[in-house]
C-alpha cells in the first residue's frame, strides 16, 4: 500500500498577558502571515511516465502458456511481470522472494517439510492484502484453477514435469494451500510462479473454460481486458502497436513509482533502435545484439547499456528424419565443431563481452563443480578433415567434399532473423565449415511470420543456430528431456528440446538433479548430464552469451535482464530521476 502522508499543523495556544489585540495569524511554519492571506493548494504533481519496447509483436499473454509463437516472444515475459504477480518470484540474482505470499516455503519456517521417504509437504500462505485488479482477494480457488488449466493437454501448454511429483493439493482455507509431493523436488518452493502455475483468476475465467475450453486462449481477458494481481493494471493492448498500463495503488509491494509505462510492439531490431534514438526510455527483454548496443552507445548521449550473463549459442543438430543422415554420427559433429574457430567467432559476435564454451552451463559455482566433466574441443581443421576422411569423404580438387557415390556434401543451416546476430553467426559458421572442412550450407534466414509455424521451425533438416537463454534451474533443464520433443503426436507444442535428441541416460540424469536436495548429489547429477552432452555433442555449444538492456539515464534502480529473471522483477522500484 502507498504510504499516505498525513501533514499536521501546529496550533498554538498563547495567553499574552496585559495584551489588549489578539494574536497575528501565524503561517504553517510558525511565522507571522501576512494579513488576510490563506493557504495556497498544491500544484498537482505531474505523472511520471515512460515509453519502453519490446522486440516482438505479441497476440496476448497467454502466448507464455500456449506458446503460440515458437521459442520466446521476446519482452513478453517482462510484460507478464509487469501486470501479474505469483504467490513468489526471482530477482536478478535467483533468489527466491515472496511476493503475494507472506514467506517462501523453507525448511526453518516450517513450510517446506521433508519426510525421511523422500516425500515432502510445501505450504503457502498469501497475503491478506492480495488482490486482484479489480478488487477481488487472491484466494486458493485461484491457485487450483491454475493448476487446472496448465494440465489440460488440449489447451497446447506445455506440460510441466513438476506435476507428475505431486501426490494431492489441499487448502484448508481461502489462504493457505500446501502441496503434498511423491519425492523430493529441488523447486517445491517456486510452484505458484512464472515458472509453474502462476495464479489465474477463477471468478473470471473458470466459467469461460468450462464452457468453451476450445475458445479459451482467444479470450479479450488475455491482453486487453485482462485482470491480474501485478504492480500495473492493464489500461491498453492495441494489436500491432503497443500496450500501455497503469500503476496498482494496492500491489502488496507498494504502489510503483512510475505512473504509466507506454509498451510498443516493434520486432525489427532496426526500427526499435531507431526508436530508442529518437527518445524512447528502455527496451524490455532481449532486444538488441551487443553489435548494436555499442552502436547505440555512440549514438545516445542521454542513454546507456547494461550487459549481463544470458544463455548460450548453440548449433542444434536434427536428429529426427535428418538430411543428410550422416549429422547424426557423433565424429561428423566432431569435426563440425573443430573446424570452426570459436574465439574469432565470439569476439566478432559479442565484441569480447562473451566467451567460448564446450557447455551452456555459465561460469560459476555450478561449473567449477562439474567442470572436470566437461569434454572440450579445440579448434583443429586438421583433425576435423581427418575425421570426414575417415567417414568415406574425399576432397575434391575445388575444395568440396563427396562421399564414395560421388555424391556432393551439403548441409543446410537455419536461424531466425529477429536477432540481428543470428544472421552473422550463420554466415560466419558457414564460412568455416566451407573454407576449413570443404562442407557446403545451405543458408536458410527463417523470416518473423515463418518463425511462428512450429512445425516448420521444429523440422529443420540439418543444423539451426538459435541463442537463448538458460541456467541450472529445472525449468530450463527439463529443456533437454525426450519429453520436450516436438512431435506431430503431440501437435509440435512441446518445447525446448531443440536437436529432438532422446537420450534414457539424459532423462535419468535431469530426473535425478531435479529430485536431489542435497547439494552434492545433485550436482554430481547435473555433471553426468553434462558429461553426455559434452561427449555426444547434440547442439554444438560455440559460447556462453551476454545480453545488452537499452535504459535512459533518466532512468533509476533498473538491474537489467539476467539468466534469473526479467528486468521487470522489481519494476515498482523504477523511478526517474528529480
């Protein structure tokens, strides 16, 4: 609740003895005013506002959910944040804070209990002073409903590997829901989140599901007329063009500082560059390449950027109905990664801000615990012709390779062109797969409106080059079960799992980590998963990456995007500065 500042007056009872006039008035400070003059009212204050971007032109918010979209509708994430709220959520650093519950669940609150089989309770309490947008408190029923609908396989939401843990769900009360869990689960206390079953409103939603689950994701409640429990209140959603909301005089964290914020929708990077420069105050999510951050560090005087840590830059290779057969042997995919010269692919890509990397684990605590499972490669045209060599490839005498039919070698490599980085990484991945293996690539720049058909982009027949983002927590680690296949049985709906590599040993290693509490263990789990991918090489792994945010400088206590969380995990904090 904002603070209501109360000013009171002094009033001062005087007896002036032998004094025949009364008193002179005296002004709010204790001075002498001057005859006949009254209080003047305060001008009012004049709203602070800001103009912020995304780089993507999202249908609703629900593409989160259903993932309408292929891989992430860059920004989206941020605007849930923005407007929503979980009974939890991360800062910049992944901790765990509460947010519309009173506590995270823990093991010294009495929250998280863990039985000495393995199973385990986890309890929320929420806030008394949670509400919902238009009024109505956050309640248990609201918790239910969402777990309701996120496991309904006809709605296309990815199912979560969470679920499958939890033996029962039960709420004593309208505030108070615990979990009762089969096995142990390392993020009990991050369920009701954005990373699972982030409340929904069931006093609005519950009846249009039942009625019509069909028409469901197409609801106006999920961009124009939607109702959350955030720091804004939805004020605008105009398709194509922008979203603007307002400040939440009852977010249980305290009214945001900024009164509304102004959300454009602009999936070129270009023209969103051009926007910054002509006075735009931030962009929101990963916006622009570090190529264009310096750029525009050069170019705006009144602005600046923040780099953090963000993900990885891999090549994933086809493993379900691949062309040309041979990718799926490990020692061409050897040979691949060998002959292409990282370090100078890197330093070109991220100006020397990012570093190359045989894993997507980042540096850190987690990698300096697995890291003598890590298997590397260097850059060794020689040893990587060898290997084609070996694999029944003769160089011809134009530099291309044939097999022993005479047939010509040629790949084909695919990336989106929303990051203004992809389209370099390919030319210069093909380059050295040509100039150092002899490999001819095909290039294939897969265009926004193409980018969306899910079965397009999940059958690539060779290698696609896509950064994201990623860390250890499970919900990026499930990326790499066989379950998060895209497949036409289950309607290529599922995500993450890129290369559409099934591996029993990859899925007993994540189940493991997952299910581990102490810390030991489960990071001996989170080795043997890498380990694999290391020998096996699935996505060729070219570097651990960094990612710029765009912020005016009149701009104050933004952290900026990170592998943890949106820039927007603490958004009622922004201010502009006096």
């Amino acid at each position: 609740m904002a603070l209501r500042v109360v000013l009171g007056f002094a009033v001062i009872f005087g007896m002036l003895a032998g004094c025949a006039s009364p008193p002179a008035p005296r002004g709010s400070e204790g001075a002498p005013s001057s005859a006949g003059a009254t209080a003047q009212p305060q001008a009012p204050r004049t709203p602070k506002r800001i103009v912020s971007a995304v780089r993507s032109n999202p249908v609703s918010l629900i593409q989160t959910k259903t993932q309408q979209q292929v891989g992430r509708v860059q920004g989206l994430d941020a605007i849930e944040e923005i407007v929503h709220a979980g009974l939890i959520h991360r800062n910049d650093q992944g901790v765990v804070l509460p947010q519309l519950a009173e506590a995270v669940p823990t093991i010294e609150n009495g929250g998280w209990k863990v039985e000495s089989d393995g199973r385990m309770e986890t309890t929320w309490k929420i806030k008394a002073n949670a509400k919902w947008h238009d009024g109505v408190p956050v309640t248990t029923d609201d918790l239910r409903f969402a777990m309701t609908i996120e496991q309904d396989k006809d709605l296309g939401i990815p199912l979560n590997p969470a679920y499958a843990l939890i033996e029962r769900v039960e709420a004593p009360d309208p505030k108070t829901i615990t979990l009762y869990w089969k096995q142990p689960f390392i993020e009990a206390d991050a369920f009701f989140s954005y990373q699972v079953g982030l409340p929904v409103p069931a006093h609005i939603l519950e009846a249009p599901f039942k009625d019509d689950p069909a028409g469901f994701a197409g609801l106006p409640y999920w961009n124009r007329d939607f109702i959350g429990a955030g720091p804004y209140k939805m004020k605008e959603w105009a398709v194509d063009s922008h979203a603007i909301v307002q400040a939440n005089d009852d977010y249980v964290l305290g009214r945001p500082k900024i009164d509304e914020m102004e959300i454009k929708f602009i999936p070129d990077p270009t023209t969103l560059m051009a926007n910054i420069l002509a006075g735009m105050d931030m962009s929101l999510g990963r916006a622009l390449s570090v190529d264009q951050a310096v750029r525009l560090k050069e170019q705006w005087p009144t602005g600046t950027f923040a780099t953090r840590p963000y993900g990885w830059l891999p090549i994933h290779t086809q493993f379900v109905n691949p062309n040309p057969p041979v990718i799926t042997d490990v020692r061409f995919r050897r040979a691949v990664l060998e002959g292409i010269d990282r370090q100078q692919l890197v330093d070109s890509l991220f100006q020397g801000q990012a570093n190359v990397s045989d894993t997507w684990v980042a540096p850190g605590p987690e990698y300096e615990a697995i890291k003598a499972q890590v298997v590397h490669y260097q850059f060794d045209p020689r040893a990587g012709q060898q290997a084609l060599q070996d694999l029944g490839y003769t160089r011809r005498p134009d530099g291309s390779l044939a097999d022993s039919s005479g047939q010509h070698l040629t790949v084909s490599m695919y990336t989106t062109t929303q990051n203004e980085m992809h389209p370099k990484a390919i030319a210069a991945v093909s380059d050295y797969l040509q100039q150092n293996l002899g490999i001819a690539v095909d290039q294939n720049l897969i265009p926004p409106q193409r980018a969306q058909d899910r079965e397009y982009r999940a059958t690539f027949p060779s290698f696609e080059i896509v950064e994201s983002n990623i860390d250890t927590t499970s919900r990026n680690i499930n990326r790499f079960r066989s379950t998060s296949i895209a497949l036409p049985e289950n309607r290529f709906t599922a995500t993450g799992n890129n290369a559409r590599y099934s591996n029993p040993e990859v899925d007993a290693a994540i189940q493991s980590y997952v299910t581990t509490l102490p810390t030991g263990p489960r990071l001996e789990a989170l080795g043997r998963l890498v380990h694999i991918q290391t020998d096996q090489i699935p996505s060729l792994v070219m570097a651990n990456t960094v990612t710029p945010n765009a912020y005016s400088n009149r701009l104050v206590n933004i952290t900026g995007l990170s592998t943890f969380s949106t820039e927007a995990w603490n958004v009622q904090e922004w201010d502009l500065k006096e």
